[in-house]
C-alpha cells in the first residue's frame, strides 16, 4: 500500500489504525493487494510502468482511512474549520474516474 499526500495536506494517525485526511488538498491511497501484473522490476527509473487491478483512493480533507481493514470511512468529520477542504477541493478529488 503506498500513500501519497498532497501540499497544505496532513494524516491524523490513531493508535487503532485509522487516519484521518486534513487540510485542503487529497491523501492519495493506492492499494496494490490485488495486482495482477506489474512491469515495475522490468523498467528504468525513466521510463513508464504498467500496474494493473489495483485500488485507487482519493480522500480529501475529513474523510478516514483504515489501515487495518483497508478501507475508506465515507463519512466526513471535520473537528475545526482548519481541518475543511478548500473550496473545490472535493469536486476535485471526486473528478478523476
């Protein structure tokens, strides 16, 4: 599993497992447990690699991620209006298929 997390972006970790995204840009989950083929071990640094089935998400601020279960909480908690999206933040991670 690899995450990435986007500028002015930050992951609240809980003993128990779970993350929550803040900030005004996206954590970006990849889940590659159910890869079926992958040319990463075949291809230079420069050039490009292929992944296939692998699971892909995009969780902006206030939303939770399991990291035991590997799952996304699909509800959105904000403790403080430092910890909303900017605007537009959602409609952007929500875009991309």
């Amino acid at each position: 599993m690899g995450l990435g997390i986007d500028e002015d972006t930050a992951i609240e970790v809980t003993t128990s497992g779970r993350f929550t995204a803040l900030g005004s840009g996206c954590v970006t989950v990849l889940d590659g447990r159910s890869l079926t083929h992958s040319t990463v071990s075949d291809t230079w640094a420069d050039e490009p690699f292929a992944l296939t089935d692998v699971t892909l998400h995009l969780l902006p601020g206030g939303y939770s991620f399991d990291l035991i279960t590997r799952r996304p909480s699909l509800t959105i908690a904000f403790s403080s209006a430092e910890t909303q999206p900017a605007p537009g933040a959602r409609e952007f991670c929500s875009a991309i298929p």
